[in-house]
C-alpha cells in the first residue's frame, strides 16, 4: 500500500495560484465572495499563503502553497465524536460529508488550519456553475460540514480504475492531485513515500526539505524544500 | 380556604408564590419572554441560513457560543457544591437554599447542552453521536459524563421533594385540579413512614457522594475539549482543576443572584438570612482568592518559560488586544469580591448580590478569553485572525440567560422553593442542641421527626 505524499519546491513556486484554481475546479468548492472571503470564510482547499517575515527594511515576503498535510498522526481524527474525519489505508485523512455533524472540533484541534467549514449553502457565479466536476465523488457539500483537501482522491479511484479496465497493475505514478498536474513552475511533487525509488520520497530527504510544525509530532506528509 | 388543614409559617411561606401569583411575576416574565423571542428568532435565522451569521470565521471556529457552553456547565456547580457537599458535611445552613441551588444545576445544564446544539453545523445529525460515536473524542467524553450529570442531579433534585410534594397534596386540598394530579403522582405515595424516610434519607446521601465525583468530572472533560488538543494555552494540566475552582466561583455567585431575588419578591427573609450570606460569602471570597491562584500559575507559567507560541497569545491576552477584556475580567473576579467580601459588613445581602454581579460577568469574561485568544493566535502566523460576536450570537446569548432565568422562575411557581421537611429537621436540630450545648452533646435525637399537626 502506498503512503502518499507531497514535496512543495518553494524555490520553484511563483505564487501564481493556479494550483488553488486547478483544485477549486476539480473539488467543487464554493465561491464565498470577496466580503466573506475578507472575514476569513473563504474556502479554498490549497491556498497560497503570503507570509511576511521581518519588519522593514530587514522584511521577505514567502508564499506557502498550502494543502492539507494529511498527517500520519492527524489531531483532527482522534477528536471527532462520530468518526466522520479519518485516515484511509492509503494514510488520506478524509470527511464523510454525509456524518459531519459540524461541531467544528477537527477545525479547531488542526494546527494548520486546514479545515473549512461550509458557512452558508454553496454557491457559484453560473458560469462557474456550469463548468462544475460533475463526478459525485466531489459532489457540493451541503451547509454546515467540514471540508477540505483530499489529495484528490476521486482521481486516485479514477486512475486505480482505468488501470483495472485497461488490465494492467496500477502504478504510483498513475495518479497525481489536480494540483500538482496543474503547477506552471512545477514545483510540486507527488507519489509513494514508502518507495525509496519515488522522486517525492528523495526530494523528501534532501537537505532542504522540512515541514510546518514538524516539532508538534503530527507526521505531515507534506514536505516543503526551503527557498533560498 | 375553608376546608384548609392549619398550616405552619414555614409551610404558609412556601405555599404562597405556588398559590399566588401577582402582577410582579408576569411583567418579568413577559419582560424575559421577549428576550428569549429574540434569541429565537436569530436562532431561527441562523439554522436556515447557515452559521455564517456568527462572526466565526476560520481559524475561530469557536465563539460565544463555546463560552456560553463553558459557562453554563460551570454554574450547575452550583447545585452540587450547595446541596451535595454541604450535606455530606452537614453544614445545617444549607438547609433552606439547598433546592433553589439544585434547580440551578438542572437547567444550567439544560443551557449548557443548548449551546452546543446552537453551535452545531448540522443540529439534525445529533444522534449520530450514539450511531457513531467516537470516544477518543472529548466531546464525546462531555456527552456521555454531561448525560450522567443531567440526569443524576434531576434525580437528585427529585428525591428530596417527594416529602414536600406529598405536604402539597394532603394540605392544598383546594389546590387546581392539575396541581392536585402533579402533586398525587409525583408523591408517589409517601406517607411520611419513618421506614419511608429511612429509605429516602439513605437514597440522598448515596446521590449526594455520586454526585461529587461526576461534577468533578463534568467540569474536567469539559476543560478537557480544549486541554486535549495542541493548541497554544489550550494545551494544559492546569485546565481540568481550574475549570472546577471556576465552576464552583461562578456557580455560588450566580446562586446569589437568583437567591437574593426570589428572597426579596417571596419573602422568605425569615429563613434566608443572614448566617447564609455570610457563610456563602466567605466561600465565593474564599473561591476568588483559588481562582487568582490559578490564573496567576497560569500565565506566570507562561511569561517565565515565554515560549513563542504560548507567550504569542499570552501577551495578546494580557497586553494586546483582549487587555480590556483580561484586566476587566480580573478587577471583576478578584478586586471587587475581595473589596467587599473580606468584611463582615460586605457579606450581606445587598454587598453579595453586588459581588455576584461582577462575578458572573467577570467569569463570562473568562470563559471567552479561554476560548477565543488562542483561536486567534494560532502558531502559524500567517493565519492569524480576529472575532467579534455578532448580534445573532449577542441575541441568541442574552436569550439563552433569559431563558434560565424563566425556567427557574416558573419551577418554583410550580414546586415549593424550600425543602420543608429538611428546614424542619434544621430547626429541631438546633432546638435540641441549644440546651445540650452545654453537655458538649452531638444531638442523640438525630433521627426523624415529623410535623406534629
């Protein structure tokens, strides 16, 4: 069984956000509006965050490409009171949207504020509800539960089943997250971290990799390469 | 009232508010009803348009409904501390405010649990709580230790009454044809039998040395929800104790508040008095004098080691944009019991009611500043935010208040606010000790005894 994981090469991204715009379309999230999206409602499953460090003049700019880290010790999962968050075989940290009673406890228990609540019911512009993922995997989830990041996995049962039909073994490399296909610079890396042969699984060693808040014991999967 | 058995002024007092009721009680609860409509009406809003009309926001996925959660579990104490431990202490001055304590608990509770259906995303999906319960999760634990606590203490404040219901039922003769029912079923038969009252006083205590311990763990898990996570000042030993010292604190004061009123509006100054104010007041100073401890460890601690994120809210709490909140909070817990309580002149009514009144709102106070400060400071920086209610959460608050005070109002308008065969008992005690006194005698007629008309 693979251990999915994901490298971000903060060397490589230009904070262009097409990655966010390449999972809003694949994942069917909601458009808040800018009002909202200012309160801080806005729902973006991998958001490009700026962060200053520094104060002026002695001051850097970063962006972090943010996804769900899918922990291998997630402080979401063991809170939830009715199992509605958990972590697959494949070590995806995913929501049953359909159990979600929306206490909102995972929200407040991940240290990365990956977890978007639904606010309102979800809406879309009509062009944009015209172009909606019509798989029922990433069907809209309905008002009041939590969402978020899934590293794609319809695409994962989309790659494991067309290896099926078209009679071969699925590979690692089979299936990647719409952002990592998307990525302009590509500055992000996808696969099997239990491969020693993987790209993601070396990058993951290199020097320059680490995680956010690795010291908090939650085993991210997701690794970033520092930017010089 | 021709048909009337002679009734003492103990029961004369106690059936009064049950057999009248004057223009007083309507106005304030037509004045409470209002607030409580509008509570409603947001609630209302807010269940068909989404919890968008908080001020929630990611990441502070918690507001005051939290707080209010935080408090009103913590004041249920009240019931428990009053009734529970002062009985198994035998503290006789409990006797004649035990019930209006009990009464407390149960509806606090009530509240308490409200909060967390109002902050619910999806409030129809409740029982998936019992289909797929988690009990890793802490909610989990508040569900199931909240449950036990809920029921236990309705038990608790049941058990007792049973003498007093049946009072009702064979001196109310011309009692409203559904009081005479309520009173006949819910008497369940007693008839004062000294075998009866061997068994109900036994079936107390045992509820009362219950009772404790799952208080004690109410207030724990309920510290726990945020104790249990990594969050910057949530994640703490000293939550579980602290929450029960503030329990305690908020549960006398707010106890105060209510017995004072119902004090004044029925009368009842001739067995509520002063030995009750001044031993509950030496116990809400002695309470915010536990209470400044804590919170000294807590964010002395804190400064001392000044560990970037836990200093970060920290100092948001202490010098930055909660100062108001935070030094307001401590003026209102510490410095305003304190500058009354410690004399004997302040633990009267009018000086405790005072008193009480900072400490609920300064104990609200803190129950927000526990929830939202680390909420707002998370450790990555970059997803700072900031809360503030909005008047969808201000309504729903006020209402949630109103509504505990109604509730407990029309209890007593329907069951008698004083347990009268326990006052009974007190004032027979302390007749024979009187003279005993003197023999250094530890009351040989502890036993029963029963009204002699």
């Amino acid at each position: 069984m693979p251990r999915w994981g994901m490298v971000i090469d903060l060397d490589k991204c230009v904070a262009c956000q097409s990655c966010s715009v390449a999972c809003r379309m694949e994942n069917n999230t909601p458009i808040a509006g800018p009002e909202e999206a200012e309160r801080g409602r806005a729902i973006l499953w991998n958001e490009v965050i700026p962060s200053v460090e520094g104060e002026y003049p002695n001051v850097k700019m970063r962006f972090v490409p943010r996804p769900c880290m899918h922990c291998d010790d997630p402080a979401c999962v063991k809170v939830c009171p009715v199992q509605a968050t958990y972590k697959n075989e494949d070590g995806i940290v995913l929501i049953d949207y359909d159990r979600c009673i929306g206490c909102r406890f995972c929200t407040v228990a991940c240290p990365y504020s990956v977890r978007y609540f639904n606010w309102y019911e979800p809406q879309w512009p009509d062009a944009l509800r015209a172009h909606l993922n019509p798989d029922p995997e990433v069907a809209p989830r309905p008002k009041g539960v939590v969402e978020k990041c899934t590293f794609c996995i319809q695409r994962l049962h989309q790659a494991q089943q067309q290896a099926k039909d078209e009679g071969r073994v699925f590979q690692a490399s089979d299936y990647v997250p719409a952002c990592v296909e998307t990525c302009t610079a590509r500055a992000r890396y996808f696969g099997d971290l239990d491969d020693p042969n993987s790209l993601v699984s070396q990058l993951a060693k290199s020097p320059r990799a680490y995680r956010l808040l690795e010291e908090l014991g939650t085993q991210p999967k997701v690794f970033y390469l520092r930017d010089g | 009232m021709s048909a009337q058995p002679q009734l003492s002024d103990l029961e004369r007092t106690v059936f009064k508010p049950l057999q009248k009721t004057g223009l007083g009680f309507y106005t304030v609860g037509a004045a409470l009803g209002l607030v409580i409509l509008w509570g409603a009406y947001m609630y209302v809003a807010q269940l068909g348009q989404g919890l968008g009309l908080t001020g929630m926001s990611r990441p502070v996925y918690w507001g005051v409904y939290l707080s209010n959660f935080i408090f009103f579990t913590g004041i249920s104490m009240a019931g428990t501390l009053i009734s529970a431990i002062l009985r198994v202490t035998q503290a006789n001055w409990r006797r004649p405010i035990t019930r209006l304590a009990e009464a407390i608990t149960g509806f606090a509770l009530a509240l308490g649990a409200l909060q967390i259906l109002i902050d619910m995303g999806r409030v129809d999906r409740l029982l998936n709580v019992l289909i797929y319960g988690r009990f890793q999760s802490p909610m989990l634990w508040d569900f199931t230790c909240i449950g036990v606590y809920f029921l236990s203490s309705i038990f608790y404040l049941y058990l007792p009454m049973i003498p007093d219901l049946a009072r009702l039922r064979d001196k109310w003769t011309d009692a409203p044809k559904w009081r005479r029912w309520l009173y006949r079923v819910l008497a369940l038969g007693w008839r004062g039998s000294a075998e009866q009252f061997h068994r109900l006083e036994k079936l107390i205590s045992l509820m009362a040395i219950v009772l404790i311990p799952t208080a004690a763990m109410v207030h724990t898990v309920v510290s726990w929800l945020f104790g249990m996570t990594i969050q910057p000042m949530w994640h703490s030993t000293i939550f579980g104790p602290y929450f029960i010292v503030g329990a305690i604190f908020s549960g006398i004061a707010l106890l105060f508040i209510f017995m004072t009123l119902i004090r004044r509006a029925w009368h009842l100054e001739a067995y509520i008095g002063d030995r009750q104010y001044n031993y509950l007041g030496l116990l809400l100073l002695a309470m915010s004098a536990f209470w400044m401890y804590f919170t000294l460890a807590e964010n002395l601690t804190t400064f001392y080691g000044a560990v970037t994120d836990e200093m970060t809210v920290d100092q948001a709490k202490l010098l930055g944009s909660f100062r108001w909140l935070f030094w307001g909070m401590v003026f209102l817990n510490a410095v305003v019991p304190f500058a009354i309580l410690v004399w004997r002149r302040g633990r009267t009514p009018l000086g405790t009611f005072v008193a009480s009144i900072a400490v609920v709102i300064g104990m609200w106070l803190e129950r927000y500043l526990i929830v939202i400060p680390s909420l707002t400071r998370p450790r990555l920086a970059f997803e700072w935010a900031s809360y503030l209610p909005t008047w969808t959460e201000i309504a729903i608050t006020f209402g949630s208040f109103a509504l505990l005070a109604l509730l407990y109002l029309v209890f007593f308008k329907i069951f008698p606010i004083m347990a009268l065969w326990e006052v009974e008992e007190g004032q027979t005690i302390e007749a024979r000790r009187a003279p005993a006194t003197a023999l250094n005698d530890q009351s040989p007629g502890f036993g029963r005894t029963m009204p002699s008309d």
